[in-house]
C-alpha cells in the first residue's frame, strides 16, 4: 500500500476511519484522542496505532484516495465468494417472520470531519 509509511500504516489509517465512522467523531482531536485512549485494544487489531492529529491530517492529505477504492472492491469480492447472493435480493428462507427478505450493507459514505 504506502512503502514510505512508518509509524501510521495504511492499515492504521484504515482502522482509524472506521473508528470515526462508528464512534462519531466530531473532529481530529476527537477522534485521535478516542483512539489514544484505547491504543491497547487498537494494537490487537493487526498492531493498528493510533495517530496523533497532525499525522491523521497529513496523512488524509497526502495518502492516495485510491487505497480506500481498493480495499472496497476487494472486499465487495470477497463477500461475493463468500455469500454469492448478496446484493442479488434472493429470498432466505431462515428468517424472522417480520423480515420479508434479506438484509445486506455495506458502507461507502464519506466520514465529514469537523476541525
């Protein structure tokens, strides 16, 4: 992904836009002082780091947008070999009567971030 990376991976930088999207962060600080806070459970992932404000900015300036593009459509195939109906809105016939047919997400909204 990024060879010139050193302490904020692209992992990192992945983790880290994913924990603003599901924490709802308001800004930077916010979210890089979440994700200090829980630097210990962030290291089980993969040994993601959490960035400090200045290296999440630089870093949402400088890395390719083509990254994020990438992992996309590589997990879109990967969900695709391992559940080859999704997004084909085929009925499932497990499940709960008020359902009347198969939920699938996936996120692709963009994180607004408030400085």
């Amino acid at each position: 992904m990024d060879k010139k990376a050193r302490d904020f991976t692209p992992w990192s930088h992945v983790v880290a836009m994913r924990w603003a999207q599901l924490a709802h962060s308001l800004s930077l600080n916010d979210m890089a002082d979440t994700m200090r806070n829980h630097a210990g459970s962030l290291a089980t992932i993969r040994r993601a780091l959490p960035p400090s404000r200045n290296g999440l900015s630089h870093a949402n300036k400088v890395r390719n947008a083509d990254m994020a593009e990438e992992l996309f459509w590589k997990m879109l195939e990967h969900i695709h070999n391992r559940c080859p109906k999704f997004g084909l809105g085929h009925k499932y016939s497990g499940l709960p009567r008020r359902f009347k047919r198969a939920i699938y997400a996936i996120d692709s909204t963009t994180i607004k971030l408030v400085a």
